[in-house]
C-alpha cells in the first residue's frame, strides 16, 4: 500500500481538519504550561504496518548511548526504504504546517529539510531518554523550534512497554505526564525553556518506532526564551547523575557561548 508523500499529506490533513477544534482545545487547555495534542488513527492501519515493518534496523542505524540517552536514530533516508522518507516528509508538507499551526495558534512555521534533529528514532530494551529541553534552534540558528512532531508506529504498544513520552508541565519534582507510545497515534508538543519531556526505559523486547520532526519559527514561543544547548536533567531520585548531567550541560553551553555553531557541524542531519 506504499504512497507517496502526496498522498500521505492529504490523509493527514483530513484527518487533523476534521478533528480540529478538539485538537486545539486540547493543546489550549495546555498551553500555559506546555502545549501539546495527539490524534489516534491518523493513517490506514495498512500503511502504517508497511512502515513499521520498513524501519531500519539498530544494527545500520546510529547508537546514542551516555548518561544523557539510549536510543537509536536514523536520518540519511536515501539509505533506507523510499517509503519511509515519504512519511517523514509528509509532516513537511505545506498544508500540513499550516493546518497544525493553525491548532496550535502559530504563524509563520516553518519545516525543515535536512532533518535537523528529526528523522526517525528506534528504541528497544532499557532504552531511554533522560528529561531534556530541546535544542532552542535550527542547524543554522536562524530561527526557533517550536514544535515537535512525534509519529508512532509500532503495533500493540502499551504503557506497560515503556518507552512512551513524558511531559513534565510542573517541573522535574512533580510526577510526569505519560503519553503512551500507542500505534498510530501523533504526539505534537510545544517545544520552550520550560518544555521539559523525556522517554520512560523500554521494558520490553520489541522495538519503538517513532517517526519525527520539527518546525521552526522566526519568533520564539515565549518572549522569555534564550538560546540553549540540548539541555539534560536526571529523574529527582538519581542525584549523582543529575549532578554530572549539570556538569555535562554546563561545559557544551560555554563551548556554545563561545562558538555558536559549536566545535563541528552537528551529523544529525539529511545530507542530500
């Protein structure tokens, strides 16, 4: 059932148009602390199986593994199945960044091509990603991210699994919010200073399977936005972590400070 990008894009967009005054309720209603939606059933279950079944494995994607994350990612789509670059792809598409903007009362958002960041992200057993704020820019640091975008697509994903997203709106001492992971289902989240959000250890022995992107902005979210580094806390009981993650944090922001686009290019990158 592969499609094209095409028509990938307008199946989303029916669906978000359709759905639309929900989906910015419910992305309003959370807004003050960080704003964020998700649709279930976006694609036929069909197509979404063929692009599961299409995900790299771990073996030819890239290893991040260090106190900050355990996961795998990929992004040099011409590597891999076509079909899996015209999904990625379909989140960039015109009316797809209009029509999600527009649920998030956004304007002028902006995709981005080389995948800064983005891609796609395969996790298995005792994966992880610590809380983090994302990176406040571009490759280029021309303009904000704003949102982030986030597809899931392996079957049967349950909350027992681990490995689904949390949102951490009253900071890193309260409990976090959990988003499952679930098939099928599209995660949209504000991305800010205060838009703390990490992926629980996976607890399983199946892979999740997460397509992302990201959109960008002239503007920031909040007028209190500053410039930062991909920015990594632990959970409130690992103290020793926490404390060399800080450290971490503390080293790259000066490097940064001194030169913004850092030592070398990020590799995380479409390179076309």
């Amino acid at each position: 059932m592969s499609l094209t990008r095409k028509e990938i894009s307008t199946i989303i967009f029916t669906n978000l148009t359709s759905n639309k005054e929900v989906l910015k309720a419910q992305f309003l209603k959370s807004k003050a602390t960080i704003g964020y939606f998700f649709i279930d059933n976006l694609l036929p279950e069909e197509l979404v199986l063929e692009i599961y079944q299409k995900f790299p494995s771990t073996d030819v994607s890239v290893k991040r593994k260090n106190l900050r994350e355990y996961k795998f990612t990929a992004f040099q789509m011409d590597k891999y199945d076509s079909l899996l670059e015209e999904v990625i792809y379909a989140f960039q598409d015109e009316k797809i960044i209009k029509i999600v903007s527009e649920i998030c009362d956004l304007e002028s958002t902006f995709g981005d091509e080389h995948l800064y960041a983005g891609g796609l992200s395969l996790m298995g057993k005792d994966n992880f990603l610590k809380p983090h704020l994302d990176n406040s820019h571009d490759k280029d640091i021309n303009r904000w991210r704003v949102l982030n975008l986030l597809y899931y697509v392996s079957p049967e994903w349950e909350l027992e699994n681990g490995g689904n997203l949390e949102l951490w709106p009253n900071g890193l001492k309260k409990t976090p919010l959990t988003i499952v992971s679930k098939f099928n289902r599209l995660v949209v989240m504000a991305t800010h200073n205060n838009s703390w959000h990490s992926v629980s250890k996976v607890n399983t022995d199946a892979i999740r399977c997460c397509v992302s992107n990201y959109y960008f902005s002239e503007k920031p979210l909040l007028h209190t936005d500053s410039f930062h580094v991909t920015t990594f806390r632990a959970y409130p009981k690992e103290k020793i972590r926490d404390a060399f993650l800080m450290i971490d944090n503390f080293l790259r922001s000066s490097i940064r400070k001194v030169l913004k686009k850092g030592v070398k290019k990020s590799s995380h990158q479409y390179k076309k």
